[in-house]
C-alpha cells in the first residue's frame, strides 16, 4: 500500500501537520482550513431562513424547563421574545413590521436565572442572541472589545437567520453605570450602547443589518429599581433610558423553590448521590440536613448559584469525613457535616 498522501493536495505525511483518514482518501489540515474558508463563503451565499413557527406556550415552558420559579416574569419575558419572533416571522414573510419596539430591563438578585431565562427564551423563540458583558465597554482594556453589532451578525450566522431581529443580552449592566473618566481610562459605557438603541449601529454591509430591530436585554440587580421612571435617578443618560419600555423583575428564589431544586428527581441530592454510587457509596440525606442546605442557600442568597456552592461543600465534608475508606452500606449524612466543609462560614 502506498503511503498517505492529502488526496486534495497531494502532501505526504511528512509535510503535513496532519493528514486526516477517510475511506481511501485523506486530507490535511491546510486543506481542511481551505475547505472551511469555503464552506463558510457558500453559507453566506445561501438564503437566510426565518426563525421556525413556535408560540407563546411553548416559548414559556421552554423558559421554565430551565429557570426556577419568576412565574410572573417568565410569562413577561416569553410575551416580549414572543412578540420579536412573530416581528421576524412576519417581516420574512415580506409583511410590513414597524420598527418600534420597546428593549427590556430585566433585574433580580444573582442566581436567579436571568441570563439563563433569555437564554432559553431565544432557544425557543428560534432567534439569534448575542451577550455581551457591560463592563467591557467601560474600562479600557489593551485589546479593543468586541463589538456587539458583530456579536449579533456572528450569532445569527451561526444559526443562519438575519440579525434583523436578534436579541443583544447586556449583562453586567450596572458597569453602565460608572461615571466616565476626564483622562479616557474608564468610557462611558451608555454611549457606546446609544447608537445600537437609536438604530444607527451597522455593521456588514453584505447583509445591510443594522441595529433599528434589535431588542435589547439590560441584565442587572438593580436591587432598588421599581420603576423605569427611577432609571435617569440613578444614572443613566435620559436619551439612553428612553429606550427601554419593559421592567421585568426576577426575585429571590422562595425556601420553597431551592427545596424543589434539590429534591426533585435528577435534582442536586440526586446529582451528589450519583457521585457517590460510583464509590459503591450509598448516600441518605436526613431531612435535617435537607433544611439545613436550604437554610444555607438562603443566607447566601444568591439562589442556584448558593446552593450548588453549599451541596458541593457538603460533598467535600461527606468524602472527608469517610477517612481512608468509604463505609460498608448506606450513609446517612447528618447535619453536622454541613459546616466542616471548606468556605463553611467562621462564626
Ligand atoms: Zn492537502
């Protein structure tokens, strides 16, 4: 049998970094990089398809598979990506659509799922989004930041829709909130979101996109925010806050929502006992110890997040606790274990 050689090229495998086997042929990697190159051309040429049919419903419940409790909210966020949807339905359809649209903040303590919310939402909804971390158009960093007109075009490439009407996640908001620097070293982070919220923001000339459909998601705790009339109260430029129309409110999740998580099938008992079959280990959880994880969550308050970092801690005292070998038979780990483990509180 001859030796290998790049069917496309002809390079032999002493050239090429590496040659990649099929059924009789192969291929190397700068071939692979020249086909992707192409790939990537052709796909561009291809029409853009409209976002697939789905509805309010479904929108809502593939927001709730995800997110915890926010009833109220959920339902508030899957009518606003619901509404994009149906714009960018209507306007592949070639039907007029006014470009008015109302963006969104949306706040609430962190752990509470927001980013997690929009994320789900935009799944459903079929649309691209894009997020972007405010504090990077703030402090000046050595490289440039990303722009996130690109962002938007990048997501909705991947997922072959128009950015038209893509959703752009700002998280972090409060970052926007930094007072500008005289010297430059720390920008101004509302302006650098103005022209995406006026609609002049454009960016590849090819697909002609521009920013005026975009609904944008400010992404903040805002703890003391009631209203979107306090916006300009706590710092953001009027011609910046006039842009948002939406206050969707996450709240801290309830004891009962954070027992639901860990005691629902496949839920964080599950998980942490599965860890330990693979040892031969079978694990009980006293229900002392179940109140006192949540209990723990709660004093965290930062909803999944807290209690994820507590179940984990409680993992690492039940291994410590076994000593050089894991016990013959169940183990019931009682509460006493819940504050040896690392990051425990002091007091
Ligand atoms: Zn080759």
């Amino acid at each position: 049998m001859s030796k290998p050689r790049c069917t496309f090229c002809g390079k032999s495998q002493k050239d090429a970094a590496c040659l990649i086997a099929g059924d009789g042929v192969w291929i190397c990697d700068v071939c692979v990089g020249v086909c992707n190159d192409i790939l990537e051309e052709r796909l561009l040429e291809t029409p853009l398809r409209a976002p697939a049919d789905t509805d309010l419903g479904r929108i809502e419940a593939h927001i709730r598979a995800s997110v915890p409790g926010q009833h109220g909210a959920v339902r508030q966020l899957a009518a606003i990506v619901y509404n994009q949807h149906a714009r960018a339905r209507a306007a592949a359809a070639g039907k007029p659509v006014a470009d008015d649209h109302a963006n969104v903040f949306l706040t609430g303590p962190i752990g509470s799922g927001k980013t997690l919310a929009v994320r789900a939402a935009a799944e459903a909804a079929d649309l691209p989004l894009a997020i972007v971390d405010a504090a990077s158009f703030v402090v000046r960093r050595h490289q440039p930041d990303r722009d996130p007109m690109e962002a938007l075009v990048h997501a909705a490439r991947k997922i072959r829709t128009s950015a038209h009407y893509a959703i752009l996640l700002v998280d972090n908001a409060h970052a926007l909130l930094t007072p500008p620097t005289a010297d430059g070293s720390i920008r101004h982070g509302q302006q650098k979101l103005l022209p995406i919220l006026n609609g002049t923001a454009t960016v590849d000339p090819k697909e002609a996109c521009d920013s005026r459909r975009v609904l944008v998601v400010c992404c903040g705790t805002f703890p003391g925010l009631a209203s979107l009339d306090d916006l300009t109260a706590i710092g953001f430029l009027p011609e910046f806050a006039a842009h948002f129309g939406v206050l969707c409110r996450f709240e801290p999740l309830p004891a009962s929502e954070l027992r639901a998580l860990l005691t629902k099938e496949n839920g964080l008992l599950a998980d942490c006992a599965r860890l330990f079959e693979r040892e031969g280990v079978e694990l009980r959880f006293s229900t002392e110890v179940v109140d006192g994880v949540v209990r723990e969550a709660e004093r965290l308050g930062t909803g999944t997040r807290g209690l994820r970092c507590v179940m984990d801690n409680l993992a690492i005292a039940v291994s410590m606790s076994f000593d050089a070998r894991p016990p013959e038979g169940p183990f019931e780990v009682g509460s006493s274990l819940l504050h040896t483990g690392p990051g425990a509180p002091e007091d």
